[in-house]
C-alpha cells in the first residue's frame, strides 16, 4: 500500500545521475530517507509547466518495535530509575546553569549530553519533544515528572520547593 503527497510549490529539476543529486533542495539526510522510503515521480517533466512531485511512501520492513519506539522506552526507563535526570547539551548556557545549581545543591543529576551522542542526539531530543513538548535544552526530570528547563527549573529553586522534590525522589530511588 502506498500513501501519495503533492508538493505542488517544490522546485527542484532533476539531474540525470544518482538519487541525491537530482534533489538537492534536499537536505542529504532527507534525501537518504526519501531514497530509502520512497517512490519519486516528477508529473510532467519537461513540459514547460511546473507540476506537483509525487512521493510514494513504500512500507519499510519494520520489526514490532521500532527504533524510535526503543528510543523512547530508553527515555522512559531512564527517566523512572533516576531520581534526577538532565538531558543537556554542553555547549548550553542555560543547561550550565542548571547543572551549576544541582551541583551547588549536592545532587548529582544523571546528565545526558545530547551533543556527544552523534547521530542519536538529535532523535533523542525529537523523543524528548514528543513527550513533554519541549524542544529545547536543558530537559529536567525529577522523580520520574517532567520539570520543564532552567527557567522552570531555577523557579522551583526560588520558591523552595527544588530541594524537597529532588529528596522526595532520592528517598522514593532508593526504595525501589
């Protein structure tokens, strides 16, 4: 079975060599997907007149649990056995600061560098944005619940309220 999509305002003129090159207003990893997963036609080529691409997605063989599946049952097991849990990445001014205050607190957060995972991070962080719809960094989980980033996180500090959710979480970690 396949699914047909019109992108009626692409402009994209194909060349006569390889896949990647006749669709370079591609970017490469969309285009080794589309290559991978996809049947191409152009509907009129070379008739003068620009007309919709057609893409058919082909059914890719996938196993009852897909990659992204996994990802996110990492995400979750990670999340539920780690009394803190921070998805950073370590360029980040505002992932520094959070690290910098659970440190200053004593509580040491299991951190997750999404930049020094190469080709995981990113799809991490899309996980991480299906599930709290957050897209940004840094991620904080305590006790297993979603706390938002820095700002969210520095908040929690200021009301007092940080402190006794990270020890209701290392008490609960610790029964377990």
């Amino acid at each position: 079975m396949s699914t047909t999509f019109h992108f009626a305002n692409l402009t994209c003129l194909p060349l006569k060599s390889s896949f990647s090159r006749q669709f370079p207003c591609f970017p490469s990893h969309r285009r080794a997907l589309l290559a991978s997963t996809a049947t191409v036609s152009f509907n009129g080529y070379g008739s003068g007149r620009h007309r919709p691409l057609t893409v058919r997605a082909m059914s890719a063989p996938s196993s009852p649990s897909s990659f992204g599946a996994r990802l996110e049952e990492t995400v979750k097991k990670t999340v539920a056995e780690n009394p803190v849990v921070v998805y950073s990445k370590t360029w980040c001014s505002y992932s520094s600061e959070v690290k910098a205050l659970f440190k200053k607190l004593g509580v040491e957060p299991l951190v997750i560098e999404l930049d020094e995972l190469g080709a995981q991070g990113p799809q991490l962080q899309k996980i991480l944005e299906r599930l709290t719809g957050q897209h940004t960094v840094p991620n904080v989980f305590i006790g297993g619940k979603h706390i938002g980033g820095c700002t969210d996180t520095v908040k929690l500090h200021r009301k007092g309220e940080l402190e006794s959710l990270v020890e209701t979480a290392t008490k609960k970690g610790s029964q377990s």
